[in-house]
C-alpha cells in the first residue's frame, strides 16, 4: 500500500500575517494547503508492515503556495513566503 491510502486529502484555505520586504506593510494573506488528514481504520489487503506503518502515521498539512503577491495598491511585488511552514502536524 501506498501512503495516499493511509489519509484523506482536501485543500484548504488558512490565513497568516506577512509583512511584504519590498514596501514593509503587514497584512493577512490566505495560503493554500493540502490537509491530509488520517483514515478512521485500513483499508483491505494490507499485511503485517502496513499496519506498523498506519500505526505510527499522524495527520499533516503541506503548504501549496510558495509565493504570494503584495496587498498594497502601489506595491503588488511577489515575495516568498518564508515565515510560515511549509509541513505542519496537526
């Protein structure tokens, strides 16, 4: 089995603060993650190390944008986004 089979994923939309290099202003931006969140019980047809595996598997989120453009008006520059985490256990 695959580790696709362990969880269940959706994207979703999370807010942060950044504060953009270029012209300093601060505000909140929605960034888009990937939730993986883990199954209930495995599946059919998984042996002994399958199990062990889903055992010690825990529910993530990878984050999708590495980028992001300004909200100021006179600014609008992209920037990375390189204060949040990119893999985050929940």
């Amino acid at each position: 089995m695959e580790e696709r089979d362990f969880f269940d994923e959706r994207p979703e939309q999370k807010k942060h603060l950044l504060t953009c290099p270029h012209c300093g202003k601060a505000d909140e931006y929605e960034l888009s993650w990937l939730v993986r969140r883990k199954k209930a019980q495995l599946g059919r047809g998984a042996d002994e190390r399958d199990r062990a595996r889903f055992a010690k598997a825990q529910s993530y989120m990878v984050r999708r944008d590495d980028v992001t453009a300004c909200k100021n008006i006179r600014c609008r520059k992209r920037f990375d986004v390189a204060g949040v985490q990119s893999v985050a256990f929940l």
